[in-house]
C-alpha cells in the first residue's frame, strides 16, 4: 500500500483523480461468476537465443474435427516465455505423430534442435492424451507419457506438457499451468464494475470470485492455491482482511481493527499472514495467525512500515520510509531490529520476493517515473527491468522466471510480464476493461 500511496500523489501531480488510501470505502458483493472477459498476451520483446523446436500437430484418432489444438498450446505456451523459438506449421516437414520414429536428420536440416510429436485418443468420456519429446542433434527421446482427461481438462494437460518442456531443455520447472490472480475494471451500465478474478497463466477460463462497486485490493495467495486474501471495506467505518476459498466459494473475517487493515501477505507454512495495522495509531507490521486472529507486532517506528512480504519461515521484507523516503528493510518475523537493504535511488517499494527467496521485485522511482526493479539478495546486485512510467505491484511467477506486474499503456490499465534478466516482456491487456493488482499463483503439486 505505501507505494500506492506515493503514485496516486504521483497521478494527482499529473492530473488524474485519485482516491486516497482511507478515502477508499467500499460495498462487496461476493460471489463466484464466469467471465468472459479474456486477457490477451503480447510478446513485445522476445529472448535473442531462443531455442528452435518443432511442435507437429497431435494425431487424432477420432471423427471429425479434434476436441483441442493440445500442439497450439503448448506452442503458444513455449513461444510467450521468449526461450523457445517454434517453427512456423508451413515449415514442418512431415507430421509424425506419437509413436512414430523421426527422421532426425530432416528436422535437423529444417532448424529444429528438438521435436515434440503426440496424439489424442478418444476413451469413452474422456480422452487420452500422449506425447514424446526429442532431441534431435543427438536423436534420442527426452521425455514421453500418456495420461487420461477430461474436456475441461485438456487445456491444462497441454500447459502440463509445455511444463515438461521447459524443464527437460532448460532444467527449470515450468509455470504455464498455474493461475494469476487480478482486479479488472469495467464499466457496465455506465457505472464502474471491479472484480477480483482467476485466469490460467495464459489468460485463458477466467472466473470472477469477487464483484464490487468499489475498489477491491491487496488479493495475496495462500501456498496451498487455494485460498486468497484480500481487503475488505464492507463496513463504511472499518475495513477488514478476508480469506477466501477458491473452490469452496466461503470466506472468513480474520481481523477488522479500528484504522488501517491491509496488505495481507502469507507465510510459507500457510498459517500467517503479515499485514499492516494502524490501531494502536501508526501503520505498523504485524503477523496475525489465520486460525484465531491474534497478533504479533513487528515494528514499532514512527514511521509508515507496510507491504511486509515473507522471505523465508523467519524474514520478512517490508517498506518504510524511515529514512525519508520508502525503501525496502528487512527484519525477523518475531521482531527485531529492521536492516535496510535498497540504497539504489530514492523510491523502492512493494516487494515480492521470488519463491527460493533470493531475488527482490520491487517498485523503483527514477526521473521518469516507476519500473519495475530486482535485488538479488545474495549478490547484492540491483537492476531495473521496465522502462514505463507508472509500473506497480509486482509479483513473481513461482519458478522464479518471470515477473507479472501493473501499468499503464496509452493511458488504460493493463498488465506486463516481464523476464527476471529483462531480455523478454510481454503485454497483457484484457478486451473488456483495465486490469490491475496481479497476483501469480504458487506451484500447487
């Protein structure tokens, strides 16, 4: 929220009107409900050395038309994270299908350094699904297996497929079958609609878990993937964080004090949240286990500390400006002294730190406004990752890989992603309004 703070005085400085942080009183009504809002991804810069790989079309062994394009995801899957290269449907040289042996050199001499085949068999209701993926300079099989789905599952088998993929070439696991959480903004009947919604990683099957008049903030997700927390300003007087659970539709009230009741970040045993509270009468960090409420206070400066986040069990990363302007400290989830730890210009704030905890995203002030920058907490080394002039609200994709975030593009709110050494960005816009406050998903299995 600190930083929020800090750019909406920056958007009132260019004329945008802006809401202020306890201005922001808002009526929830909470449902789950499909959307048909889809977000659209664009690669705007892409990986120099990314890797060239075949994708054939899968077989299908039933009548007519295929249930999926499974080879088009996966594709599409491959293609965005900017580290594969796959060549064009009227380059391929033949279309083997799971189980054939290839012709190696062939695909050798059209460019391909890997070849994935595969192919869908109808099984009473259900369907399955195989494929094998090749090496193709040193012609021998990589990965292969066949497992049984659903319609409403075949999109997610491809995405697993593309996740088998990327770690088999690049040693890293793959994310395109996670989910990101977002606000979207849309106007309906002439007034302004915001809802908290769920889509796939490639902005497929959204869902809107939360619809509000008002402005909705802070969605954080818990470890397990399926509860999310968020604030809550149903009461006009007093806000509150809620959990909500994804699949079941519930939701509880975990804490509604007197004052500031926000940025709710989870703990990675899933048992706390670190959120910052004003009721004893300055914005301060507290971890407050989920079961029964209680708290624990951090920090007790007479600064403004907020947007703790969670570095590992026993670390907490949070902003402060109790050097004169927000930059980013770190201090132990029990208490303690907090060590400041970004000196790179005046402004760092809203942190997300990577899931192995040793790189930092975080909002970076500059002379042209605010970008996305990281810290790698081992080596010390800063670096800034966007040039855009109001990008807020990063959060890591759980390999760590690439960083999904806010910002603006021709004066409308949409989304970027961009790569953890800068090299890809991607553009995120969604058909039916602004987009903000995006929050990646954790590995659930």
């Amino acid at each position: 929220m600190f930083s929020k703070w800090f750019t909406h005085a920056k958007r009132s400085a260019a004329g945008k009107v802006v809401s202020a942080l306890l201005g922001v009183m808002c009526l929830w009504l909470v449902g789950t409900s499909a959307a048909v809002a889809v977000i659209e991804i664009e690669i705007t810069q892409g990986g120099e050395s990314a890797i060239p790989i075949a994708i054939v079309p899968f077989g299908w062994k039933g009548g007519g038309a295929p249930p999926a394009d499974i080879a088009g995801i996966v594709s599409d899957d491959l293609q965005r994270s900017g580290n594969f290269s796959p060549l064009n449907k009227e380059d391929l040289i033949g279309r083997p299908v799971s189980g054939d042996k290839p012709r190696f050199g062939n695909w050798r001499i059209a460019g391909a350094e890997f070849l994935l085949i595969g192919a869908i068999d109808k099984a009473g209701e259900n369907y399955n699904v195989e494929f094998q993926l090749f090496d193709v300079s040193q012609q021998r099989l990589l990965s292969g297996f066949n497992f049984k789905v659903t319609t409403q599952t075949l999109r997610n088998a491809a995405h697993q497929i593309a996740d088998e993929v990327y770690e088999e070439v690049l040693g890293i696991r793959g994310a395109f079958n996670t989910q990101i959480a977002f606000v979207s903004v849309e106007r309906e009947g002439g007034k302004k609609s915001y809802k908290l919604q769920l889509a796939d990683a490639d902005g497929q099957n959204p869902q809107a878990m939360l619809t509000s008049p008002r402005p909705i903030l802070s969605p954080a997700w818990a470890p397990d993937g399926i509860r999310i927390a968020y604030v809550s300003f149903e009461n006009r007087n007093r806000s509150a964080i809620y959990v909500q659970d994804r699949q079941q539709g519930s939701r509880k009230k975990i804490i509604s004090k007197a004052g500031i009741n926000g940025a709710p970040s989870w703990s990675p045993d899933g048992t706390r949240l670190a959120v910052t509270l004003s009721f004893e009468g300055n914005p301060d960090i507290y971890v407050l286990n989920v079961d029964d409420g209680a708290t624990r206070r951090i920090t007790t400066s007479p600064a403004i500390d907020t947007e703790a986040v969670w570095a590992d069990d026993d670390t907490l990363i949070f902003t402060s400006d109790r050097s004169g302007g927000p930059q980013l400290y770190e201090v132990s989830s029990s208490g303690g002294r907090a060590e400041r730890i970004t000196f790179e210009g005046n402004y760092n704030a809203s942190a997300s730190v990577s899931a192995d905890g040793t790189n930092v995203a975080f909002v970076h002030g500059s002379d042209i406004g605010f970008q996305i920058g990281t810290f790698d907490r081992e080596l010390g080394l800063f670096q800034t990752l966007t040039d855009g002039s109001l990008d807020e609200s990063p959060s890591f994709a759980p390999n760590g890989q690439m960083i999904i975030y806010a910002t603006e593009l021709g004066g409308r709110e949409t989304l970027g992603a961009v790569s953890l050494d800068g090299s890809v960005v991607q553009s995120l816009s969604l058909d039916t309004g602004g987009v903000r406050e995006p929050a990646w998903s954790p590995f659930t299995n």
